[in-house]
C-alpha cells in the first residue's frame, strides 16, 4: 500500500502502489510543467466523507512512499487515460471500479506477452 503524502498534512492517502506509481508519472509530468490541476477520490470505507478533491500545484510540497522497491510496468493505455484526465477541467477523477478493469486488462496483457 502506498502512500502521498502532500503539504504539510501529515495524513497520507493510501492507494495500491500501482495505482500511485501511475499518479506519480502523471503528476509529475504536470509539475515539472508548472500546471495545477485536481484530483478526486472516495476515501476507503468507514472515512468520514463520501468524496474529496485535492488541489495539486508544483508550490505544494509532496512525496510518494512505495512498500515495493521495484517500479511497476504501467500500461500505457491507461497512464494516457489519467494524463487526459489531468489536462481537463475536471481533474482526474479515481474511481475503484475503474481502477479495478484497468488492473484485469492489465493482468491479460502481461500474460499474452
């Protein structure tokens, strides 16, 4: 389980570390641009709001922690999907059940290699 830790809130967002591995390349690729943009989630169950939305700019401090040393093979199918997201006025919105089909498609990639 991974984790971003973003300003100077020191509650993290926990995600699975590919998922965050994908926000890490989309993120940063934004910020080295100097572009803000957003960010949306539903907390895991039992938190207190049913949705939250970040605001991400290169002056805000951030660091992603993995619990697995090695990179993932992201799919780029995806990491495109994301990276639009980013440069829409809505942000990029993470949604489980999306995350979920990304995650069976990329399983049947990696094993019709």
């Amino acid at each position: 389980m991974g984790q971003l830790f973003y300003g100077t809130d020191h509650q993290p967002l926990h995600m699975d570390d590919r998922l965050l591995n994908y926000l890490q390349v989309v993120i940063a690729t934004k910020m080295r641009r100097g572009e803000s943009f957003t960010m949306t989630w539903t907390p895991a169950a039992g938190a207190d709001t049913g949705r939250v939305t970040l605001w991400l700019q290169p002056a805000i401090q951030m660091r992603f922690s993995y619990d697995t040393v090695e990179p993932h093979r992201l799919n780029p199918l995806y990491l495109k999907f994301l990276a639009n997201q980013a440069n829409s006025s809505g942000g990029v919105m993470l949604s489980a059940t999306h995350w979920e089909e990304q995650e069976r498609a990329h399983g049947e990639m990696a094993t019709k290699r």
